[in-house]
C-alpha cells in the first residue's frame, strides 16, 4: 500500500497528519520570498517537518484510508500498523524511506531520524499555479557601453564623464531659449490678457449661479428608503481537534464534558466522512490556533491536532 499517497492528500488541507507509532509530518506556512542576488523570487508555500514525538492516533489517516480503499476503520488500522513495521526494518538496516511527493527518511549518526523535504510539491493551495522565477542580475557595464556607443552618434550625453566635454551644448542651448523668448514674449503678454479678462468673466457667473441657488426653494416628496448592509459574520476557521464521533450522542457527551472542563468547546457538522468533530475551541487566525495547541500540549500533555475550514 503506498500510504504515502494518503498522507500527501491531507496534507493539502490539515496542518498535521500522523501516522500511528511513527511520528507526525507538519506542515508550516511561508510567505513569498526573495534570495539571492540574481532575485529569485520563491511563492507562499507549506513546508513539511517531521515530528517523531507525535505517534497518537487521530483519527485522521485510518478515515482516509478506509473511505478512500472501501474498508473498516480496524482494516485501516492494521494496514497503517504493517507499513510502520516495514518502515522501522527499513530504518534499522539504514536504508532511506523515499516518500513521493513528501520527502526522505533516514537514521544519522546518533540514530535519530532525520527528514529531507521534496521541494518540487507545494501543499498551499492558496498558491496553487504560482512557481519560483529567477530575474537576470542587472549587469550594468554592459549598459553603459551601450550608451557611450549611442552617444558617438546622437548629440546627448548620458555618462558623467563625458558630459564636462559638451559644455557648449549647454550654452548654445540657453542662448536659443533667450530668442526664442524675444520672439514669443509679444503673444504671451497678448495671450495673458485674454484669460484674465477671461477668468472675470467667469467669476460673475458663478456668483449669478450661487446668488439663484440662495433664493431657490427645494421639496423632497418622499424620504429615501433607508439600506440596511449585511454585517459581514465573523468566521473561526482554525479548530484544535479533541476527537471525532459518528454516533451523534457521543459527540453531545464529549462536548457537554469539555465545556465542564472549562474549554471553549465547539461541536462541527458532520463531515464528508460521516464523522462529528468536536474542537477544544475555535480561532480566527493560524497564530492563536498554534498557540493555544502548544499550551495544550505543554501543560495538559494533550495532542490535538488542527482542522482548517
């Protein structure tokens, strides 16, 4: 069974899938980067760490499994159960787990487990069609001889350096706009006049205009129905996951018990796979979600795993 298949699908669309007894892949979320002085320009992405601290069951690889192969959530289980088995013999003869799409798994020197992520998958699929793209550094020595070369021909000069060569350009040009203004001084004066004598007569109407405006009356017939906008409601779709139920029963009890624990407990829809959630809390963002998990984790020992909406 590629089982690896599996956890590549949710990895799309949860921040933390476990495999039972082996550990957690997690998935953080980057945004778009920039490296490099050639600018390579990196999208948002989700990046993959693996986790061997975390082997409790959740839940959520043995559902997959068995609503995607048609089979018992045990047969799902067992089936998970066997593939750690060959996995562990793997890493114990030193060999590299290849997980397509995901990445690599091998013991180093001190026999701890060691990941390697695949770069070529991006799990974000708010970034979906987006890829890395590099921009040429600007080799700007190429340019300037582009221009010296330009400016043999054309009587401009861009570079610095030439320019203390072409004062006379400067001159001959100020002393063509002093003719020029001797010619065109006649008709500015004449042109200046008339938009004067324009700008008054301009001014009398629009004081006519305001003086009609004073003494005018207005009726309005009718009022305006008032619009009344649409609040826009607040959503929470970052859930910190306690457990999830198919007997609808079951997930009142667990709900009723967490809220008696003093937990801001919140019981989801039913989901495609027929399974109640029900959540330690609800957040708005991503930020307060880990948060709150890290403090669950660190001072209850309890291993919720995160479901986005």
């Amino acid at each position: 069974m590629m089982i690896e298949k599996y956890i590549s699908d949710l990895l799309y669309r949860y921040q933390c899938v476990t495999v039972p007894n082996f550990g957690a892949f997690i998935a953080e979320n980057i945004s778009a980067q920039v490296k490099g002085s050639a600018s390579t320009f990196l999208p948002p992405q989700k990046v993959i760490s693996f986790n061997t601290n975390i082997k409790n069951n959740d839940g959520l690889l043995a559902n997959h499994i068995a609503t995607n192969e048609k089979i018992s959530y045990e047969k799902a289980m067992n089936k998970i159960a066997n593939q750690v088995a060959i996995w562990n013999a793997q890493l114990i003869a030193l060999e590299t787990i290849a997980l397509k799409n995901i990445g690599n798994l091998h013991l180093n020197g001190e026999s701890n487990v060691v990941f390697e992520p695949t770069n070529t998958v991006n799990f974000l699929t708010s970034a979906f069609g987006l890829s890395a793209f590099v921009q040429p550094e600007i080799k700007r020595e190429v340019y300037k001889q582009q221009v010296e070369a330009l400016e043999e021909k054309a009587p401009i000069v861009f570079t610095p350096e030439r320019k203390k060569n072409y004062n006379f350009v400067k001159y001959a040009a100020v002393i063509t706009l002093f003719l020029a203004g001797g010619f065109y001084g006649g008709k500015t004066y004449y042109d200046n006049q008339i938009e004067t004598q324009t700008l008054l007569v301009q001014k009398q109407v629009q004081e006519k205009v305001q003086e009609q405006i004073q003494q005018a009356t207005f009726f309005i017939d009718a009022p305006e129905a008032m619009i009344e906008l649409p609040v826009k409601e607040e959503k929470f779709p970052y859930h910190l996951i306690a457990a999830a139920f198919r007997s609808e029963e079951n997930a009142e009890k667990a709900f009723q018990m967490l809220k008696e624990q003093g937990y801001k407990a919140v019981k989801l829809e039913k989901n495609k796979h027929d399974l109640i959630p029900v959540a330690y809390g609800s957040y708005k963002t991503l930020e307060e979600a880990q948060e709150v998990k890290n403090k669950l984790h660190q001072e209850d020992t309890i291993e919720a795993w995160l479901l986005i909406e």
